[in-house]
C-alpha cells in the first residue's frame, strides 16, 4: 500500500467561515430483524442514529455528525440536538474552535439542560453529535482527515481541546503536555506504520447472542479466511448456552487466536466471577461489561477474583469521571471508550491521556452504525499520539451498514486501515437518509403500513 502524502501545514482557521444552520435527522435501521447487534441486555436492536447536517456561510461546505441510538429514543436525541443548536448556529468556526474545550464546556453543561444529565444520558449523545460535526466541519476545512487534523495539532493547542474540570487528581494540563512531547519526535514512524499495515481489530459479527450455532460456525470460519485473529462472544443469558457456544468458536478459531466474551452489564458482581469462572476454560482475554458500567467498585472486586482473564468497560461509561475511577482503582484492564457515548473527541482525548498515564491499553468499542466509521479515527491519533504502543491494543469491528456511508471505514487482514478523505468520516449518502429517515421514509413507511 503507498504512502497518503497530507500537509504538514498547521491550522490556519478563516474566520469568515460561519455555521448558518443545523438539521438533525432521526435514522433507523431494521437490524432486529436478522439479530444483528443481539446481546443479552439487547435482545432486538435497531441500530439507528440521530444524525447532524450543519450548514455553513459556503454552499460547498457542511460538517456531519451523529450519535448511536437503538431505535427507539433517537427521536430525544433528535430534540436535544435541536435544544443545543443555538450554541453554534451564528457562530465562526474559528470561535468555537480556538478554544475548543471551553467550548466542548459550554455545550455539555447547558444550565437548565445540564439537570437532566449533567454530563451523561440523551444530553450528552446530543452534546457528542453537535461537537462531531463540528470537528468533521474543521477537518474539512483544513482538508485532511480527522486523525491526521489531530495528530498535526501542536501539544498545547491539543490540550487547550481538553475539559480538565474534575481530572486533575488523575492528570493534570502539564502531565498531558508531557505525554504529548515525549511522543513528537517519533510520531511520523507510526503515522507510516499505520499508513502500511493498518490497526488491529477484533470481530463482534460472529458471535451475536441471536445467531444460531450453524451461523457462527459459518462466520467464524469466513472471518479466519480474511485473516482475522481476534473474536468476541456475546454472553450472559444461559450459562449453558454461553458454554456450548464458546466451545464452538474455540474449536473453530484454534487454540492460538484470542476470545472475548461481552456480558452487556448482565450479571451481579458475585454472579459475574461464578459465570467466569465456568467460562474461563475456554481461555478468554477478557470479559466485557461484566456488571453495570457505574459500578467502579464491583469492577474492581470482579477484576481481582477473575485475573488473570482481564476485565473490559466503557462503551456505556457516561463521561470522563467514570474513566477516571476506573482507571485510578486498577478496576479494568482494558479501557474501551465509546465515540458517541462520551461528549465527542473533546472528552475522548482526556481519556486516552489518563490511559496512558495509567498504563491501560484503550480498546475502542465500535458496534453499531457509524461507530467504525469514528473509531477508525480515534485508534490513529491514541497510537501515533498519545499511547505510542500496539501492546495488547485492538479496535471492535462489525461488518453492518458500512454502504450507507460516503467513506466508510477500510479494514484489510483483520486490521483499521486509516483514513484519507478529509473530515471524520460520518456523512452518509442522501439515498440512505431518504430510505430510513424515521418514520417517514420509504423503507419506513412500507414497514409501518
């Protein structure tokens, strides 16, 4: 694969451009239908999205986000949009963007919308898709792809992107900086190492909880032959079944190639170390979300008792807080940020610093519409700027929806090949949005009638 030359050039904000408009469309997909996305606190998910135009002062220039919805309840996260828009509609880009995280501050701490979070629930996914698109809208301008708009970025202008409120018994501004400059002067390796071989990733697609045992056999052994090396179980509703179907994928995949199990917050804490325990001879890497994500302390106890199997959380942790307890009492081994559920990349980069500090490999989930699409571009700027390490790393991949997008996400040999075109990869094509705009579009209406 050659080498995607971009600009070295640092941003350079025109200021004339200015945000006119913002419009929020509720997007679903059947995916229930076939039990893709099924686990065992999800059992007929509808992957769906609240997705962002934003307009600007050019006709040629829009930024697109969105936050991932289930189905039902897109349409609050439609209305929270809209309730949040005024903050950006009239403003220059280069006002909301010089000092990116008082920005990132002011939208997700609403004063009268902040009492229905502060800082977790619809508001938040509805903060995350405002700030998306907005970054996309910046990437665009500077015409490079979001990773590399990030990775350019000097040390000091990355942090000013950064919320600090309520991190800083954890990391502090200048341990930040420190962690940046130590990486600078090897940054340009990875970037090409990326650019050549791509991120690892792991594949959630052939272990659905609603798959039958014929299925999974199928897709394991389809992911094998496009050179896949890591896989993921969903778990969690009969003891009984998990076992019979971990048995399957071990004896499919080899006793060499890495399994995870996913719990989706099933099980109590004293029920997850018994359940893992039965488990476990099917030598897992990790489980996933083995009790309510906002219990820190119980992922703690679970994490001593089952070592050395590890523990994964994060796709549900409501915002940078919760990682960072996480993080502070060795609760996880595995941190696994989500892009929508935290407040967009603003907060996501918190995150990926106190990893790094913390010495947590940040393992990305990435199931649903769009989610590839961003993570793609988060795992390019935690390895090329902030972790500097592919140790026990590796991104969440599912091979649902990709077509809707104009660029979607390019995986080769079981492994996130970086992004070339310019912005943060979630517009999506009009056909689409026309399709399965709810309710009202065709592959909608012919459902409802």
């Amino acid at each position: 694969m050659s080498i995607v030359e971009f600009s070295q050039d640092q941003p350079n904000m025109d200021s004339s451009i200015t945000i006119t408009d913002c419009q929020v469309v509720d997007l679903r997909f059947p995916t229930s239908e076939e039990a893709h996305g099924s686990d065992a606190m999800h059992t007929d998910p509808d992957y769906s999205a609240a997705y962002v135009t934003l307009a600007t002062n050019r006709d040629d220039l829009f930024g697109y986000g969105l936050t991932f919805t289930l189905g039902r309840g897109t349409d609050l996260c439609v209305s929270a949009i809209e309730s949040l828009a005024d903050k950006v509609v009239g403003r220059s880009l280069g006002s909301l963007v010089e000092s990116f995280g008082e920005t990132a501050q002011q939208i997700a701490n609403d004063s009268q919308l902040r009492w229905l979070g502060p800082e977790k629930g619809v508001v938040h996914l509805a903060t995350a898709a405002l700030l998306n698109a907005i970054w996309d809208l910046w990437a665009r301008v500077e015409e490079k792809p979001l990773w590399k708009l990030v990775c350019d970025l000097p040390a000091e202008q990355l942090v000013n992107c950064i919320d600090f409120r309520y991190l800083t018994n954890a990391l502090t501004q200048q341990e930040a900086l420190d962690i940046l400059h130590h990486n600078d002067s090897t940054r340009a390796q990875r970037e090409a190492q990326m650019q050549s071989t791509g991120f690892p990733a792991y594949t959630t697609s052939a272990g659905w909880l609603g798959y039958s045992d014929d299925q999974i056999r199928a897709l394991c052994r389809q992911a094998l032959s496009e050179g896949w090396e890591h896989f993921k179980l969903k778990v969690g509703a009969n003891l009984d079944d998990d076992k019979r179907r971990a048995a399957i994928i071990r004896e499919e995949i080899g006793p060499d190639r890495r399994l995870m199990v996913d719990a989706n917050q099933r099980w109590e804490v004293a029920q997850a170390i018994e359940w893992i325990g039965e488990l476990a001879e099917f030598d897992l890497w990790w489980v996933e979300e083995p009790t309510s994500p906002d219990d820190v302390v119980g992922h703690a106890e679970i994490a001593k008792a089952i070592a050395p199997i590890g523990v994964a959380t994060g796709e549900q942790c409501q915002n940078r807080v919760l990682f960072k307890q996480l993080l502070q009492l060795g609760a996880i081994s595995f941190c696994q940020i989500d892009s929508c559920r935290l407040g967009s990349v603003n907060e996501i980069l918190g995150v990926l610093l106190m990893a790094k500090k913390f010495n947590i490999p940040v393992c990305p989930h990435a199931g649903g519409v769009g989610l590839c699409e961003y993570v793609n571009h988060l795992i390019m700027i935690d390895y090329i700027r902030v972790a500097a390490s592919l140790d026990s790393r590796v991104a969440e991949y599912v091979d649902h929806l990709h077509e809707h997008f104009v660029h979607p996400v390019v995986v080769r040999d079981g492994c996130y090949l970086p992004p070339t075109e310019p912005g943060y990869s979630a517009e999506m094509h009009s056909a689409s949005i026309e399709q399965y705009s709810y309710p009202q579009g065709s592959e909608w209406q012919k459902r409802l009638a």
